[in-house]
C-alpha cells in the first residue's frame, strides 16, 4: 500500500503463524492515509478466518478505503463489501474453496490471464469441466459483456457465446448494431457447471462460493480492460457486479456508474430468451434484450 501498487498486482501466499503480522490496535495509516477503526476491527476478525482469499480481500477493502471511498464499509450492497463480511460468517452449507487468487500472476496482461486460467483449481468446477473458458475480444474494447459461466459447446469449443445462447446473442448484437470483433467477452464463472443425465449435460447455477472463487479472474480482466460500458448478462452476473440485491426483472436497463465503468447496465441473458414458456414470451424476452443492447450501442 505504501508503494501504491494496486490490488491486482499482488500475489498473495500463506504465511506460517510465525511469519503472520499482528494487526494494529489503534487507526493507523496506510501510506499516509487514516483507516477507519472499524475497518481495523474487520480485519482482525477476517485474518482470524481460514478463506486462503482473505488477505486479497482485505487489501482490496483497504485499497478502496484510501483511494476511492472512504465511507465504503457503509455501503452493505457493494460486493467487496459483502465477500469481507462473509469472511466473518461462513455459510457451512458451501464447501470452502481455495479461490482463484493464488493462480493469478503478478502484472499479467490478458494472453498471461489467460494461459494461468488454463491451470485454474481454485474450486471444484475444473474437476469436470472440459477447459477453462476464459474472455475473448478487442484488448482496446471500450464495451464489455460479463455473462454466467460456459454452456456445453462453450466447454467444447474453449471460447464464450458460441452455443445456442451464442446464437440470439450474435443476432441481437448485429440488430443492436454493436460489431462482435470490437468487444471484449466473458463470464463470471469460468468452468462449465452441469449435471450429467444421461448424454446430456444440464447447466447449474454456480453458488455463490463458486462466484466469489472465480470472482479474481473477472477482476483482473475489468481492471486491465477498463471499458467504459460494461454490460452484465443475466442475473448471475449482474449479482457478481452489482450485489447480491439486484434483480433483472425490476433493476435491468439502467446505466449506473459502478468501481469497473462508469457506465454499467444489466440485461437478460440470451439463454433466458431460449427458456422462454411460448413463442410470444420468447420475442418479449428477445425484444428488451434488444432494447437493452440498443442503449449500449448508443452510450
């Protein structure tokens, strides 16, 4: 912090007990700054924790605190916010996982993310997933598309949106006017979530354990893309960008400044138009979605 190198160039270890600094008793400064005491409180507790992801946590909170917002802690719907907290009360419904911190390199740029992704363990999604999928598009995309995770031919074929979803989604791109080539596309989720019946392999909701494991290789693209619009495809993702409060159906096609762009909207997701009960709430689903894309084209 006092060498001002921010979160996303360090590389966090565990340290023996030993080796493990005690926390300060009194509000200090971080390179000349005031923290707030509750955050000392906080971080006491949270390093207490066994989430190997708790360090990265922390300096990102406290990075935030000093050079963004200091009254952040106050904001309980902002997602760092929300993962410090949950430091704090683990849900033993989840299995702990390791997250995706330690297997990101210091000062990478997207072609090093994405061959350290490949080797990604930081959850159990890679045990059964074909390959990561990583994001493709533009390094210079001023636009950036955030979706759920891989489906079934995203798994097979190594790249996102090129399945059935992919199929509306490159058709409302072209109405919407919004070339493919010039945007950068991703997932919150990196590995295919499914469950086998039979042949088929049906696509799962991550947990939130799952989000918040994958959530530092999104981090680390948002912060080397720096778009200025940045579009989060369906609930899933919107919840990973906006909190866990945001619901599509009442908060979508709105632009909102948020930490990764100063304009941030949510829509719904291709595959949503694909689940659709008739034909009908097919095209209404495809129609906002449209809309939605139309509104980014414009920004």
């Amino acid at each position: 912090m006092r060498d001002g190198v921010p979160p996303a160039d360090v590389r966090w270890r565990e340290a023996s007990s030993v080796e493990q600094p005690l926390l300060p008793s009194e509000p200090s400064s971080a390179g000349g700054a005031k923290v707030p005491r509750q955050f000392l409180d906080l971080a006491r507790r949270a390093a207490a924790a066994t989430d190997p992801s708790r360090w990265q946590i922390l300096y990102d909170t406290l990075w935030r605190l000093v050079h963004e917002d200091r009254e952040l802690l106050k904001n309980a719907r902002d997602p760092g916010v929300r993962r410090l907290h949950a430091l704090l009360t683990p849900t033993a419904a989840e299995p702990e996982t390791a997250g995706a911190a330690a297997f990101i390199p210091s000062g990478a740029g997207l072609a090093e993310l994405k061959a350290a992704a490949a080797r990604c363990k930081g959850c159990d999604l890679y045990r059964h997933a074909t390959q990561t999928v990583f994001g493709r598009g533009s390094a210079d995309a001023r636009i950036v598309l955030v979706g759920e995770q891989p489906g079934d031919q995203e798994d097979l074929q190594g790249a996102p949106f090129v399945g059935p979803a992919g199929e509306v989604f490159d058709r409302a791109l072209a109405e919407a006017g919004l070339a493919r080539e010039k945007l950068y596309v991703t997932n919150a989720v990196k590995h295919f979530k499914f469950e086998q019946r039979g042949k088929r392999r049906i696509h799962q909701t991550p947990r939130a354990s799952e989000l918040n494991a994958c959530r530092p290789w999104l981090e680390a693209e948002l912060t080397l893309l720096k778009p200025e619009v940045l579009v989060c495809l369906g609930a899933t993702a919107a919840r990973a960008i906006f909190g866990d409060k945001f619901r599509i159906t009442k908060d979508r096609g709105r632009f909102a400044p948020t930490r990764w762009a100063p304009k941030t909207i949510a829509t719904y997701h291709p595959s949503a138009v694909l689940r659709g009960e008739d034909d009908a709430q097919k095209a209404e689903l495809y129609g906002m979605l449209l809309d939605d894309l139309r509104k980014v084209a414009r920004a």
